[in-house]
C-alpha cells in the first residue's frame, strides 16, 4: 500500500498489526508538534515564572532591610527628640539666668542667637560700665545726696557713696578701665584719690585711700587690686567714698553697686540720667564688628591651611 504505514504491536496474546494511512499521518505529526509547542511553551512560562519569584524573593528581602532600617531610623529620630528636649530645657534656663524670657515658640538656634547676643551684650556692658561693690563687704555708712557735712556742720552735697572700711581693707576696679588719677597727696579733700576711666563715658574714683596700688595710665580689668582703703585727707573716720561718674555727672553709686547679671534690668529705670539704649546699641555694634573681624580671620586662616595643605601635598 501506497503512502500507508503498518504498525505492529506484539503482546503475550500474539501481534496485531495497524496500517495508518497518510492523512492519519499527518495528524499525527501535527500533534507531536502541537505537543512539543505546548512543552516548550510551558517550559518558557516556568523559566519565567521562577525568574519572577526570585525577582519576588529579593524584593521581599529588600522590605526587609528597609523595615529594619527604617525602625533603627524611628529610634534615632526618637533620640534626636529626646536630646532637642533636654537642649530646649537647657536653652530655657540660660534664658532665665540672663533675663530673658523663654522663648519655647521660636527655633532652637534662633534662641541661641538670642541668647548668645543677649549675654554677650550683658556680659561687656558689665565689664565695661562700673557695676558691684569696690569692696568685698558692701556696709553704707553714708548714702549719694544732702546730707549734713559731718566735718563743717552744714549741708552738703554727697557726691559718692560711703563704704564701711577699716584701714588697708582691699578695694577693686568695678570696670575694665585707664587709671587717669593716681594722686598721691595725703593732706587735702580726697586724701589719696585714684580715678579710673572706663569707656562708654563712666569714670570711678576711690578717696581716702591708705595706698595705692596702681599707676596713672595703666589698663587695670574688673575686679583688679588697685589699692587699700584709708583715712586720709578730709575725712572723718576710716572709710571708702566711692563715687561714679557719666560724662562728668556724679550718679548714685548705689544704683552701680546693686547691679548685676541676675538683677540686670532696674538700674534702667533706676538711673535715668544714663543714656543705656544708645549705650547697649553700641555695645552690640562693637560686638557684632569684633565678631565679623574674627569670622573673616578664621576664613583667612583655614584658606592659608587649605594652600598650605595643597603645597604638601604635591612632590
Ligand atoms: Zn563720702
């Protein structure tokens, strides 16, 4: 038989014999492609598959790492928040010690900024302007104003402030300042007399001295040694007077004596004669230039280290 096949199949019964004829054959080749097709088919679609698992898998490894970063980054930020609180606690009583108050509402570093320039203000306005007592006591036996002359019987003018003081008792500069008198003549009204010149307009003087111990011209600083207390000259026992001056007007010492960091604000309204918002406007002038000088400094002076650096670094 023409374009026929004849298939034998032998088994324990005896052999049976198929003859398939050409169009059977061709149905059959176009299963065995079809079959083979699909197989190949499903084989690609499992390669692919499995592609995208693994793609899966690594995805699911990355939300992982992800959440365990993303938790140790909630514990930082929780950290952060605790020590901006302890720095925000921190500011508030700085606040509080330089006299002002807590600002909770503004930004951390713009309250620095305050606060920093508040303090610093405060801080040269106190090494600059006569304030706390020459003495390390601080006892009045006669205060600034009218009073009767204790050694002509007749009222007079009180031009400074009595300080209890037993002879050679310590007295201090109350301000950074140039010792402009240092007069040595024991005999007559103010007996040994030094006067300092601070800046911004304040001058002090200290009378009836028992020694000196500062020349005219020197810089003494706050707090200085510049003398021993006395009786000398018109005087009527033991004693310091202790007077301030503003451009060349005797001011109640005692407004200067009382005055500190703590209790900043009353002399203002205390001393009205004294020009303090022109003053403290150029103190923060002065301050702010000297901050600019020391910026442009230290720019200079890293710029030098970073050519310096470049030239070593070359052969
Ligand atoms: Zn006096």
């Amino acid at each position: 038989m023409k374009n026929s096949t004849v298939i034998t199949i032998t088994t324990v019964h005896g052999s049976k014999s198929f003859t398939i004829g050409q169009f059977a054959k061709n149905i059959m080749g176009y299963a065995v492609f079809f079959s083979f097709m699909l197989f190949l088919g499903g084989g690609i679609f499992v390669y692919m598959l499995s592609a995208k698992v693994s793609d899966y898998k690594d995805i699911e490894e990355k939300y992982h790492r992800l959440l365990a970063t993303n938790s140790n980054l909630e514990m930082n930020i929780n950290k952060k928040e605790n020590e901006l609180g302890e720095i925000q606690e921190k500011i508030s009583d700085i606040e509080t010690m330089i006299g002002l108050e807590p600002k909770e509402d503004f930004e951390v570093g713009n309250r620095l900024d305050i606060a920093e320039l508040d303090a610093q203000e405060k801080l040269l306005m106190l090494r600059n302007i006569p304030n706390g007592s020459p003495l390390n006591s601080n006892m009045v036996t006669s205060n600034f104003g009218w009073r009767e002359n204790p050694t002509q019987e007749s009222k007079q003018f009180h031009t400074g402030l009595d300080l209890r003081a037993t002879i050679n008792t310590p007295v201090y500069a109350t301000a950074d300042g140039i010792v402009e008198v240092a007069r040595k003549e024991s005999k007559i009204g103010y007996g040994k007399l030094l006067v300092l010149d601070h800046v911004l307009g304040f001058k002090t003087l200290y009378a009836h001295l028992n020694e000196l111990g500062v020349k005219a011209g020197q810089f003494v600083k706050k707090g200085q040694l510049i003398g021993y207390s006395g009786n000398t000259g018109i005087s009527s026992g033991p004693h310091l007077h202790y007077e301030v001056r503003y451009i060349g007007i005797a001011l109640n010492p005692k407004s200067f004596v009382d005055w500190n960091l703590k209790d900043y604000g009353r002399i203002f309204e205390q001393e009205k004669k004294v020009g303090w918002e022109s003053l403290s406007q150029g103190i923060k002038w002065q301050w702010t230039l000297l901050k600019q000088l020391s910026s442009q400094k230290e720019q200079r002076l890293q710029a030098s280290l970073m050519s310096n650096a470049n030239y070593t670094s070359t052969d």
